[in-house]
C-alpha cells in the first residue's frame, strides 16, 4: 500500500497535535487479554501517540506486552464481575453498558479498535472518533448461525432474544463515528452493508522486518492460529492425515481436543509456541495451510515475510494478500479434498515461488504503511473537525453532512462506500 502523508507530530510532551494544537488522545479497545492482531494494531497507535491513553472493557496485565502496559490503561466496571477475565465472552449482554459508562470527556482524538464492541463508546461533542474496524460484530451479524450452533445451551437459548437488540444498537452506535477505516477490502463491504457507512481500507500492521526467509525448508506444512472453529483447522487435520504428509499445527484453543482425535501420525500439535519457534517453522515450512475465512489474516502475511507461500481458501481477506503464482495457491472449497488438491497443485509447481518476490508482496503491509495511512486519514478528519467548526449556520448547525469526510482519502489504498 502506498500512502501519502506527513507522520504522526508530537508536541514536546508527546501528546498528539495539528497546527500547533495539543490534543489529549484515547485509544478504546474491546477486550486486552491476549496478543493477537487486534493487539499489534492497539500496539502500533501506542507508537504513534505515546501518551494516549487506553479503555477496555476488561483487562489481563500478564497476557499484553510492555509496549501497551506502558500507558494508562482504563476499564470497565466488567472488570470487577468475578471471572470476567477468562469468561469475558459470556458478559457480551452487559457489554454496551459498559462501553457507554467509560468516560472520554476529556479526550480530543478518539480512535476506537472495533471487532466485539468497542465503537459504541460516548465521545464529548467537541472530539474527533475515527474507528479502526477489524470486522462488525462476527457473531450478531454473518457468522450468527454458526457461532449460535458451536454455543453452550445457554448462549443458544439467549442469543435469538439478545442478537436483536444488540443488532439494533451496533447500527445505532456507528452514528457515533466520525470516519471509519476497515482493515480489508472484506470488511469494508460489510461496513457498507450493515451500516450504511463509507470506510477508508488501511491494512494493518505487520512486522515484516521481524520476520527472514531461512536457508533450507523442512518437510512439513504449517497451520498456524487459534484453534477454534471458523479457523477450520479441522480440514487441514483431515486432509494431511489422508495424504500421509507432515502437519505442524501451532496454537491452542477449545478445538484442540477435537483436533488431535482426529489426527493420524503425520500430525504433530506444538501448542502455544515462543515467537523464536514460530518464527523458525514460518521460514522453513513448504507453505503455510490457511483453510479458514478471515477478514484479513496476519499470519499469511507473516508467513510471506518469511519468504514462503500460503496455501489458502480463496474467501475474505485472503484473496487480497494471496496472489495466486505470486505468493501462494487459493483452493475454492472448505473441504478436505479441495485442500488435497491444492497442495498437489503447489508441489507441482513449488520450484516457480521465489522467496525474494514473496517477501516483497508481503512489504506493503508493513507497520510503517499503517502508520502512514492512519495519520493521513486522523490529519484529515481533524482539519474537516476544525473546518466545520468554522462553517455554522446561526444557528449552531454544521454545513457537513456527518457520514460524509470533508476531503477524500486519495493517498491510501481505497475505494469509498456510499
């Protein structure tokens, strides 16, 4: 992605500023319990704002790096429910509440990290909120079916009563935003359609520098990620069982069991891997097996840092990280077969990827585009903020129509939703 754009400035305190106005700047993420993706990308505003502060709803100190415990972390008063750490999903009923009850009256730049919620939150009439979407709510809107099939009893009887409203205020909620930008072309479209709301694409960030090509490759295939469902992971099993060729699976999760009662002798679980393990099994596997549909997917992107291709379902964010002959093969049903085939196909033709030409495809996603592309699109929304403060009616109303940003995003990978 190329982007144009001066970086992020920062007055002598550190705190975010434009045309010489200081600013005091909150980053709103939904849950931090963990290191995922949604982290790198919380990871990568602390970056960019070294005094912001953080809100979530509920938070594990221990499970996030010292890059974020580093800030003032605020959360929610879910944080005192016993258990809400490790159950945090089963509270998702009392969530909008306590999004509304953290209080952001002080902040004058507000970036929301949405995946489960975190946009719903009550911003002060004077702010700019510029909400980073990693994907609308999965589990009220296009996976509600099979996240309502894979739940406990409870969480099946409640959700038919619950989804509704919790629908009717994550619709109500993006009338809260003032620009969104969506982390894929994928998740675009799906801000188009459940909110009727135009979305800037900025991919986002990935150490790609973190990661090298290795001098030889091993004997196995990689699937890499949370064990959970949707990844699919399950088909990968399947398919390298059959075959009688070399699975390493690395993650963990509630569909471990499952997975390892379904493994032959190829299959070899590695649980949760150390950076230097995975690190290492990126670099020298024959590609990585990516069966799942995902709004973006890091690990590929990983993966193609370290110079090998991704062997991927051809849905979601994988058809624009994955170029079939490039960097990588897509397969076009999520079926052990379509896997088998796939993997036949690369062998045939393993020779023809070039580990330097693959590294540079995964270049464009680098932290620094990110960087880039969120400044441009915050530099934008605060001078339209500054702009209409300054074109009222008598009285008091604003010229800009409020879905619409006062200047185009032209100099980031985009294109608008109306």
């Amino acid at each position: 992605m190329e982007a144009l754009g001066r970086t992020a400035a920062f007055a002598d305190d550190g705190t975010a500023s434009i045309e010489g106005t200081s600013m005091r700047v909150a980053i709103v993420h939904y849950w931090l319990v963990s290191m995922r993706g949604g982290e790198k990308v919380v990871e990568a505003l602390c970056d960019m704002y070294p005094e912001a502060d953080i809100f979530t709803l509920v938070y594990d100190e221990s499970r996030v790096s010292e890059k974020i415990k580093r800030h003032k972390v605020t959360s929610s008063f879910l944080q005192k429910v016993p258990g809400a750490v490790k159950h945090y999903q089963s509270l998702l009923p009392l969530m909008p509440f306590a999004l509304e009850s953290l209080d952001l009256s002080g902040y004058d730049l507000i970036i929301s990290s949405e995946s489960g919620p975190a946009k719903g939150i009550i911003a002060p009439p004077h702010s700019t909120h510029v909400c980073y979407c990693h994907s609308p709510m999965r589990y009220i809107w296009d996976h509600y079916h099979s996240y309502r099939a894979n739940a406990g009893l409870a969480s099946r009887m409640l959700l038919p009563w619950m989804a509704p409203l919790l629908r009717s205020w994550d619709v109500s909620t993006s009338m809260r935003v003032d620009r969104f930008v969506a982390n894929s072309h994928h998740v675009r479209a799906r801000i188009g359609k459940y909110y009727g709301r135009s979305a800037t694409v900025i991919y986002p960030p990935v150490a790609v520098d973190d990661y090298a090509p290795a001098t030889e490759t091993g004997d196995f295939y990689l699937c890499a990620g949370q064990l959970v469902s949707y990844k699919r992971v399950d088909l990968a099993v399947r398919a390298f069982t059959k075959m009688g060729r070399n699975l390493v699976v690395i993650g963990e999760g509630k569909e471990l069991a499952a997975l390892k009662a379904i493994a032959g002798p190829t299959i070899t679980f590695l649980g949760r891997a150390p950076f230097p393990v995975l690190k290492e099994k990126l670099a020298r596997c024959k590609a990585l097996i990516f069966p799942g549909e995902e709004d973006f997917g890091l690990i590929p992107v990983e993966t193609m840092a370290s110079g090998r291709p991704v062997i991927a379902f051809g849905s979601g964010g994988a058809l624009e990280t994955v170029v079939p002959g490039l960097s990588g093969v897509l397969f076009h049903e999520q079926t052990p077969e379509a896997i088998i085939d796939a993997v036949h196909a690369f062998e045939a033709e393993s020779a023809a990827f070039d580990p330097a030409a693959i590294r540079e495809h995964a270049a464009r996603f680098s932290t620094r585009n990110f960087k880039l592309g969120m400044d441009l699109v915050i530099q934008e929304e605060l001078r339209a903020r500054k702009t209409a403060s300054l074109q009222t009616t008598p009285h008091g109303e604003t010229r800009r129509f409020p879905f619409e940003p006062a200047f185009p995003a032209t100099a980031v990978e985009t294109d608008r939703v109306h």
